[in-house]
C-alpha cells in the first residue's frame, strides 16, 4: 500500500505539474470577474452538447448566467460545495458563495435566491456546505471556513446560531498528537463537515494536520457545538491517513463515514468511531474532491482527471461500479470548468441531476439526464 501511495503521490506530480495552480489549496480573492476569464455560464460554439456513457448522458440545463447578480459577479472565485435537503417536500440546495454569502436553489431546480448571511460569513470563503437535523427536525446549515478558521452553523434562513473556533492544547481531541499540534499554534484549515449522531466531523486537509476532528452538539437549544475526544486518519501513506482529506460525507442511511483523499485519488470509509474500513479508488490520476449519494448512484467531483490535456471529469458510480464520466468542458463546451471543486445528485421526475462548481476559475451549472 505504501509503495502504491508513492507512485500515486509521483503520478499526480508528473501529470499534474502543468494543468493546475502552484498552490491549489487556496480560493481566489472573491473579485468582479476579470476581463480575461469568460463569463460565468459561457458555453463554447460547437460543443457536442451531451456527455456520460449509456442511460446515465447529461445536457446544460441551467448555468450560472441564472444566478442572482450578486452571485453571478463573484461567481468566479468559488471554492465551495453544496448539501441537498432531502426531507419529503423540500429538496431545495444549499451552497455560498465568498462576498455573495449562502444562496439557495428551489427543488425544481430553476430558480438561485440569495440567503441573508452576515458578513463574518459572507466575507470569507466558505468551502462546503452540510445539512443536517436536531432532534426535534430543525434543520441546520454548516460551513467550515477554511481561510478563517472557524466553522459556522446556521439556520435554513441564515441566522447565525454556533461559531466553532479553532482547538487549542487545552481541549481533549482523542490523539495527544493533535493536542499537541494545537498546542504548538497549528493552523485549523476546515475543509469540509458531516453530521452522524450527535457529532460533527471536520476534515482538515488544507493543513499538514490532515486528521479528521469532531465536535460534539453540547446543547440545541440554543444550539452550542464543543470539540469533542475523537480524532482520526492524519496525513501518511498507511491505509486509513491521507495525502489531502478534502470532503467528508455521511452514507445515507447507514453510520459509514466517507473521506474523500484527493492526492491519492481515492475514498476511505470508516466507521463512525474512525475506524478505517475500505477504499474506493478513482481512475489513476484522478483528484476527486468529494462524494455524493442518492440512491444506488454516487457522483464524484474531480479537480482533474487522468488525461490533463482534458478539462476534469464528474463521475457516476453505481454500487460502487464506475459506470459514466462527463466532461462538462470538453463536451458540453462550458469553458470555465478546467476543475471540478463538487458536485451532488437530485432525483426527480425520472431523472437525474448534477449541481456542480467549477475552481479557478469558478462557475455553475446544473446537468440534467438525456433520457429517451
């Protein structure tokens, strides 16, 4: 295994050298789009207009030329993720944008409005988003602020109700490894959050800490979060640590904890105790940033793929079987989609659908299924 990590770790370097940014941990300032980047939603003449293989082909259902225009000026600079409510009747998606704040997208998929966010959280990037429920079914909104170092949770209508601060060495993070990094000023870089029974779980790859933390939800009324003495995976080579533990997600329906390890290309699945389980590699060369679900199929999100002269691929799997790839760059001609920073699936009306971001530059677009 270790062996397979070095020659991932050198494959990555060899291919990777000439298509992505010098520093891909960083998030552009969040600027009006510059004169040189095409227009958010840009789609270039000729396209072949479909991708993916067999019954799972998309098409361009909506781009972010739909997005309200104060997303759609900063829509260049995003480096975040979304998170789908799946209750029965709701279905709306959830994603922020740096300097446009939390924006949300009706269940019908045609319509992006504007959330109130304040400008703690609108001023900084925030960089997924996760959905998840109290015990009495409020719905709460979480984002790790990965430049500022906090998490933030917040209602459906974004008021403000926990700020998470970094750890420090007094707090009890289950390793003495972590403590102590904290304890020596370690920076605290979340990268994504999942929620599972009372705790959340917060990757960290953006730091040489790459171990996932939790906190544990100390009261929800109000709602107050405190760091909590569970940590597990960290960077390394061994099964179970990661080269970048970029997103994390929470199998629905199960206890199953998916990290999504972008250098090594791969997804590692512990148990809620942080257990290490199994992997599901990505194609060779792949940078997949995370993981979603709905049903049988899984979408993975890659900032780029095995062939680099290609723009990054979005991936569907099915029982854990790769079965279409989509080129939203090089087949439907969306220019701005050179890497893929997330994406998640809807089921509706017979059909699937893809939400995705692009990074660097940004966009956003929603892929719907061809079907007969």
């Amino acid at each position: 295994m270790a062996l397979a990590r070095l020659v991932a770790i050198a494959l990555v370097a060899l291919l990777g050298a000439t298509s992505l940014p010098a520093h891909p941990h960083h998030h552009r300032s969040f600027l009006p789009q510059e004169a040189s980047t095409p227009a958010p939603g840009t789609i270039a003449p000729g396209a072949k207009g479909v991708s993916g293989q067999g019954a799972l082909r998309f098409r361009v259902a909506l781009t972010a030329a739909q997005l309200p225009e104060e997303a759609r000026k900063v829509v260049v600079s995003a480096h975040g993720g979304f998170a789908v409510d799946h209750r029965p009747g709701k279905e709306e998606t959830y994603f922020a944008l740096p300097g446009a704040g939390i924006l949300r997208m009706s269940a019908d998929l045609k319509q992006v409005s504007l959330v109130p966010t304040v400008q703690e959280m609108k001023g900084t990037n925030l960089h997924n988003t996760a959905i998840w429920y109290g015990p009495d079914g409020t719905a709460y909104l979480t984002f790790p602020a990965n430049d500022m170092g906090r998490v933030f949770t917040t209602s459906l209508g974004g008021e403000l109700v926990d700020r998470l601060a970094p750890p420090t060495g007094d707090d009890d993070l289950g390793l003495p490894s972590v403590r102590d990094y904290f304890a020596g000023g370690g920076s605290f870089a979340p990268t994504d959050v999942a929620f599972l029974d009372g705790l959340l779980y917060v990757t960290t790859g953006y730091s040489s800490l790459d171990t996932v933390l939790t906190a544990r939800v100390s009261s929800y009324n109000p709602l107050k979060t405190a760091w909590h003495d569970l940590a597990f995976g960290g960077r390394g080579q061994a099964p179970g640590q990661f080269g970048t533990g970029h997103g994390i997600t929470v199998l629905p329906g199960t206890k199953r904890i998916d990290v999504a390890d972008r250098l090594y290309g791969e997804i590692d699945r512990f148990t809620r105790h942080g257990q290490y389980l199994s992997t599901l590699k990505t194609p060779a060369g792949s940078l997949p940033c995370d993981i979603d679900y709905v049903g049988r199929y899984a979408v993975i999100g890659a900032l780029d793929g095995p062939d680099k002269s290609r723009g990054a691929p979005i991936y569907i799997y099915e029982d854990d079987r790769l079965v279409s790839s989509i080129f939203p760059k090089d087949d439907l001609g969306l220019v701005n989609f050179k890497h893929i920073h997330n994406a998640v699936l809807r089921q509706t009306a017979g059909k699937l659908y893809i939400i995705a971001q692009a990074w660097n530059p940004g966009d956003f677009v929603v892929l719907e299924q061809v079907v007969p």
